[in-house]
C-alpha cells in the first residue's frame, strides 16, 4: 500500500502541480500572454500536434546525434586523460576552461562554419554534453586503489591490463551516471541553437510563436521537450541499472 | 640456507614536490627459501615501502635487492600480495576474482581461454582449502570482511608463486577472524612451502606466524633485531598462552620499547 503510493508519488505531484498552476491562472486571472493555463496549453497541443511532432522528432534527432558523438569522444577522451597521471594533469584545466565558456556565445560561429540549419544544432548539443562524460571516465579510471595496481603490477600486468581488466569495468559506473546527465545538457545544447539558428525543432518552434504571441503554442513546446527529456533520462537511468548492478549492491562501490 | 630474498643497505628516498622523504635508509634483511619471515615495527616506519623494494615496484635509491638469487630490476612476477583491503573486484565472482592473477601470469595466460575449466576447478579447490567451498559464485559484497580477505589470499596464491607477500592483511579483522586467519595461513604455507614476508603490527601474529621476526626502526627504518622463533612446529593457538611464547613477545615489545625510546 504505502509501496505503491510511493512509486505512484511522482504521478500525483505532477498532476498537483497542473492542478495548481491551472487554478492560480482562473483565480489570479493571469493574462494567458503571460502565463496560459494548462488546459489552453494542452488544447493548443491538440490543435497544433502535427508540427509539434514534426519538430520535436527535428529536436530528438539533433540532440541524439550531438549526444552520440558526445558519447564516442568523452569516452575516447575520458580513457586518454584517466591513463596517466601527467595527461590528466596538463588536459584537464584546458577542458574546465573550455567547459566554463557559455555554449551560446558558440552558436554564432557555428553559424559562420555550417550554416543555419541542424549541424550547429548537433554540435552544440555535442560541446555541451561532452565534458560530463570524459570527467567521469577519468575520474573512474584515475581513482583506482593503487594497492591493486601493485597487485597487479608485480605479476608483470602491462598499463593495457590494468585498464582493461580493472580500470575499464571499473569506470563503466561513473560512465553510466555521466549519461543521464548528459543527455539533459544536450538538449539544452541543441534547442538553444534551434532558437537561435534554424528553420526546424522545438526551440525554432517556440521562438517562431512566441513572436506571433501565440503564448499556449509556446508552453506546448516546453511541454513536448520536458517529455523528451524526462523519457531520455529515464532510459538512461535503466541503462545505467542495468549494466552497473553491482555498483548498487556493494556498499564500497565507486558510483554515487 | 641459501637467501631467498635478501636486501643489502637498501636506502629509499621518495622524491616529492614538498621535499624528499627518506623511508628507508641502510637496510639489510635476508629471508631463506621457504622461510615464513615477519617484519614489525611502528606505523611509517616503511614496511610497505620494503614490500615494494622486494617486489619490484620500486627501484631502491642505494643498495641492491635480490630474489632468488638475480638482481630485482622490475616488477618480479613471481609474487603474490594481498593487503589489509581485500580489494576484490565488485563486479566479479569470488572464483573469478581468484583467477585474475593466471590472467595476466604466463604460462597461464596464454592457455586460460582454453583450459578455463581447469582452472576454475583449481580455484574451487583452494577455496575450499580456505573455508569457502561453496562460495564461488557468490559475488564480494555477499562475503564477511573475514571470508574476503581468504579469497584475497586465495588470490595471491593461485599462481604458484614462490614468494607470498602480506602488508598488515588480517589488521581490519576482529581478534577471533584474525586467529582463524593465522590458522589458514599456517595451514597453506606448511602444505604448499612457499616463502612468506608478513608485515604486520602485531607482535603476537608475528611469533606466532614466523620463523624469523625482523623489528624495524622508526623513520627512516632499517632492521634493528632479527629474532629467531624457536617454538616447535606444527604450531596451534595454544601455544600463545604457553610461557616461551609470551616471553617472546614480551621481549619483542621490550625492543620496541627501547627503539621508540633511543
Ligand atoms: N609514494 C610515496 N611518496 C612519498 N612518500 C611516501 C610514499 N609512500 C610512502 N611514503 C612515506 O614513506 C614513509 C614510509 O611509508 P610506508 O612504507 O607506507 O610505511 P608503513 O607501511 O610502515 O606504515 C612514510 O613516512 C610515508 O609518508
Ligand atoms: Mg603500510
């Protein structure tokens, strides 16, 4: 019983939200140019479905592709800085400094390079996400207890057998962890671009029907990008149980 | 007897960026083949950094290190070691986790695709010799702390190697684990003949365990006492509360004493 309410909570606090924010707007009557009520943004869902679809696919396909390539080099990256000492030393101040530059200011320069359209989209949803993942690949790979290392070393194990039979599995938790955050980051990446360069997605979407004052058109590409986003991380999150268990049973494990 | 392991005015400095630490400084050992050597003494004094030396891990600052009679340049892939943390890998069994060693370790290596089997049925059995028939496929977290640190040892012996080397492993354990550990070793060493270089804290674990008691100095350490154990072998817990056993370990404490005094 008091099971079931708890995994039923996050269902009733939603909707006790929607129920909330759609009685301040009739009690306060809130200009809907400011702030529409749930239910003119869920009519404006119903009446304008076919072009939300249409751009959330745009969104979830840009953000995908950022997100792949951000997975392929964090995690390439992530094994080059974790490998020694002195690399992640010397790398890893150049890619905070890299990471603290707002992603928007790149936008623009994108745009010179490729052009309105989905590839500034992609890349900045790549630029945005990366950096989780080759933190947490270093970090997996840099915080190995060197006792096993001696362990390991004075059988004669080569740098190539530590990694792969130790530092490698080892680092998968924090890999895992680094992907539900990073998917969130590249849709941040990607519909910031949209909005400000594109012809297609969500933020283009929104940006066009906030200029047309079409308030409950705007709250419904918010809406469509907050599902998005919540059923990525979720895979993610199930991803993450399912290929880490061990990191949630053993007490000492690596992961948080 | 022929040295085994034998260090001659090894000096070791750490060389760091807040200065230079020297952990060790003109020390010299012997351990005989098939001796179960103990080295005690105060905590920093350097006893990890010996096993280091001994292993290969390290190369000394002075002086030279021998085992088994060639001069140790690198690692010397004839050691096992196991440490105070069992460090077991989480996300493998504990008969997989036993088996790490004959991945990495030729021969072994190179046949352990092939003759998995064999091997796997190698580490049930030194399981079993240890009390963990049965545990194989368990995973390391579904083990007490005591019943980890036997697969640990399990783990360092499971390539034969000829040289066993222990940094303080039974010091996380309750005093009633600990003795059964002293046991189990006992009973390994005396049926498979390795030598054995124990570091530990405990003086009683050291006469109890070791034919030869080395007490180290404080930082930087070298070996102040050799001590032989005289008490008769095979030895059993009863022996500890026997007279010549606890004037052994009153007289090693004394020399402790003395040490931290000077
Ligand atoms: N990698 C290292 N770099 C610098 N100093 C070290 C290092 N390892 C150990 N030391 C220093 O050397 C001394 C001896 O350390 P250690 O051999 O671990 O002592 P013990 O095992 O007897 O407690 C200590 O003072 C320690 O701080
Ligand atoms: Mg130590």
């Amino acid at each position: 019983m008091t099971a079931s309410l708890e995994r039923l909570a996050p269902v009733w606090f939603t909707i006790a939200l929607f129920a909330l924010w759609e009685a301040s707007c009739r009690l306060l009557s809130i200009d809907p140019f400011i702030l529409p009520a749930p239910s003119e943004v869920f009519a404006a869902l119903v009446q304008y479905w076919r072009p939300v679809l249409r751009h959330s696919l745009v969104t979830l396909w840009t953000t995908m592709a950022g997100f792949a390539m951000a997975v392929v080099f964090g995690i390439a990256l992530g094994l080059v800085v974790g490998w020694s000492r002195t690399i992640y030393r010397g790398i890893y101040p150049v890619l905070v400094g890299f990471n603290t530059i707002p992603k928007v200011a790149v936008v623009p320069v994108l745009v010179i390079w490729f052009g309105i359209g989905e590839i500034p989209a992609i890349l900045t949803a790549f630029l945005i996400s990366f950096f989780p993942i080759v933190v947490n690949v270093a970090t997996g790979l840099a915080t190995m207890e060197p006792e096993l290392e001696d362990v390991l070393r004075a059988l004669g194990a080569k740098k190539l057998d530590i990694m792969t039979k130790v530092g490698i599995p080892r680092a998968l938790p924090y890999l895992f962890g680094s992907l539900k955050v990073a998917i969130t980051l590249a849709f941040v990446g990607s519909v910031v671009s949209e909005t400000i360069a594109a012809n297609a997605g969500i933020g283009f979407l929104m940006a066009q029907a906030g200029a047309n004052f079409q308030m409950p058109l705007v709250f419904a590409g918010l809406l469509a990008l907050a599902v998005e986003g919540i059923a990525m991380y979720g895979l993610f999150a199930l991803v993450e149980r399912r290929m880490t268990r061990w990191a949630f049973r053993s007490q000492g494990s690596a992961a948080a | 007897m022929t040295p085994f392991v034998a260090l001659d005015g090894v000096t070791l400095t750490y060389r760091g960026a807040a200065g230079d630490v020297t952990a060790l400084s003109g020390t010299s050992l012997t351990v005989g083949r098939g001796e179960f050597a103990a080295v005690v003494g105060p905590s920093g004094c350097g006893k990890s950094t010996l096993m280091k030396l001994v292993t290969g891990l390290v190369p000394p600052t002075e002086g030279r290190v021998t085992v088994d009679g060639a001069a140790v340049t690198g690692p010397v892939k004839i050691a096992g070691m196991a440490f105070q943390n069992p460090n077991l890998l989480p996300w493998r069994t504990v008969v997989d986790n036993v088996l790490l060693p004959l991945e990495i370790v030729e021969p072994h290596r190179r046949r352990f695709r092939a003759e998995r089997k064999r091997y796997k049925a190698e580490a049930e059995a030194l399981l079993a010799t240890v009390g963990l028939a049965g545990f194989g496929e368990r995973f390391p977290w579904e083990l007490s702390g005591g019943m980890q640190q036997r697969a640990s040892l399990c783990r360092a012996l499971i390539h034969e190697p000829a040289l066993l080397m222990l940094d303080e492993p039974f010091a996380a354990l309750d005093a009633f684990t600990r003795e059964e550990l002293w046991c189990v070793l006992r009973d390994l060493w005396e049926r498979i003949g390795f030598t054995v270089i124990l570091v530990t804290h405990d003086l009683r674990e050291a006469a109890f365990l070791a034919d030869t008691v080395h007490v180290m100095s404080a930082r930087p350490g070298r070996i102040v006492t050799s001590r032989r154990v005289e008490l008769p072998r095979p030895r059993d817990l009863e022996v500890c509360f026997e007279p010549p056993f606890v004037e052994l370990v009153h007289e090693l404490r004394g020399r402790i004493a003395e040490m931290r005094a000077a």
